[in-house]
C-alpha cells in the first residue's frame, strides 16, 4: 500500500512540475492571456505622496486598486473612492493578486480591493500610507479577467510549481529503488 501512495505522489508531483515548466514557455503564456500585466491608468497627485489622487476612468467598469510595499494582502479599508459626483463608491473583495511591473523597476504590487464604477468621469482617492514606508504607491488598473489572474499566479507560484518536477522525480526514483530491494 506505500509504494502504490509514494507512485501516485510522485506522478502528481510530476505532473504539477510539467505544468510549471509548461507555464515558463511564452506561447503558453500568452495563450493563457495576451496581456502580461495590468495596464495602470494615469493617477494626477495632489500632493507629494500617494495618500490623495484620482484617476480619470474612460468607461464605467470593474477597477482594481494596487500598493505596493509593505501591503501583502487585499484591505478594503485602505482607501475611499469618490466618484464623479463626489459620492462614496463602494470598495468590493479583491482576489489576492501580485504583480511586478516590468515596465518600471519590477515594482511588486499587490492588489488590495477593487471598485465599480458606474460611469466614465474623475474618481478621487483617499488612501491610508503606511507609517515607516517612505515610497509606498498606489495605482489602478482595470479589474483583470479570469485570464489574466491565472496567468498572474502562474507567475507567482511559477518556481514552487517547477521544483514540484525534480521532487517527484525523486520520489519515482526512491520508490522504483525501494521497490527493487523490497523484492
């Protein structure tokens, strides 16, 4: 019974590594999703940090508001969103995403919740810095598709995925080795 469970771990490791391998190659990439990375929409400051800013959105839709650091995890309390008309915009759930912007400096962004707006116009943002993060930024993107969060965790667990490979190459080659002196 524990060589049969140590085969089944080891081709689910196997197959969990080929998928991370799979996941490195660029035309599985972008056959995943054609877009590497969300798009940010230009932010006008109005001062000379992060903490008040607001963004001119071309189509009503599904937002998503990014930090970067010491934010690792989604927070809706984080910042307020006034829509055109100066009402409050509610902040929805943000699925926990990462992202390291290649066009800049592989600035690392986090998704902390997101909003719908309901029209185009200038939405402002209030957001909370965190204290001892000189540097901390803020950003928005739209809201991205099932495609482009698969293809952002893909990413981000990319290097756990293809040591899952060689692990269970190893546990194969134990199990036929432990096989061979059982018998």
């Amino acid at each position: 019974m524990g060589r049969r469970v140590a085969l089944v771990l080891a081709g689910i490791l196997v197959l969990v590594g080929c998928l991370g391998v799979a996941a490195t190659v660029p035309a599985v990439q972008r056959a995943i999703s054609p877009h590497a990375e969300p798009t940010p929409v230009p932010l006008r400051l109005t001062g000379r940090t992060y903490d008040d800013f607001s963004v001119d959105l071309d189509h009503a839709g599904r937002y998503a508001v990014w930090a970067t650091r010491p934010t690792t995890a989604p927070d809706r309390e984080r910042c307020r969103v006034a829509g055109p008309d100066g009402r409050p915009v509610p902040a929805t759930a943000a699925g926990h995403l990462v992202w390291i912007e290649v066009a800049t400096d592989d600035t690392l962004w986090t998704s902390i919740f997101g909003f719908a707006a309901p029209a185009a116009g200038t939405y402002r943002l209030s957001c909370r810095l965190d204290p001892g993060s000189p540097g901390q930024q803020y950003t928005v993107t739209r809201e991205p598709d099932r495609r482009l969060a698969l293809r952002l965790r893909l990413e981000l667990w990319r290097g756990l995925l293809v040591a899952a490979l060689p692990a269970g190459l190893a546990v194969l080659g134990m199990t036929l080795t432990w096989r061979r002196r059982a018998d």
